[in-house]
C-alpha cells in the first residue's frame, strides 16, 4: 500500500501548496476532499473494521485522480 499523500505525490510542488492552500478558497476545497478521499481508501485498504466493495474502492480512487489531476492543473499554472 502507497501514501499518496499529496506531500509524496507532489514533493517539489510544497511551497506553491502552502501558499494556494493560504489563498484559494477553490484549491483549498480540493486539497480538503482529496485528504479525505485518500484517508478513506487508505482504511479500506488497511482492512479496517469497515468493508466496502471492489467497486466502491475503485470509484474512490477515481475520485481521488480526479481531485489528485484538478489539484495539478493549479500547481502549474501557479507562478514561481
């Protein structure tokens, strides 16, 4: 099992994460729900006490790439 944290999805991305998380209340919102979607798939997959289908864990992960690539397009349209 990965972390996919956004600190280990995006490590050269920390200072532009921090400033947009401090400025924007959009990226702000995604960053919020994609730590979320990904804390849940991550208990799933430690076979927590809760059970979910296959197919509710993978709709999970496609929301957290749909979260993970919205989050991207800020990062790089964020200026240095």
């Amino acid at each position: 099992m990965e972390n996919h944290t956004l600190r280990n999805e995006f490590p050269q991305y920390q200072q532009r994460i921090e400033k947009l998380r401090m400025r924007s209340e959009e990226f702000k919102s995604l960053y919020v729900n994609y730590e979320e979607v990904n804390a849940i798939i991550q208990h799933f997959e430690r076979g927590g006490f809760s059970h979910t289908s296959d197919t509710h864990l993978n709709e999970l992960r496609k929301r957290r790439l749909k979260l993970k690539d919205s989050i991207y397009k800020h990062l790089s349209l964020e200026p240095n």
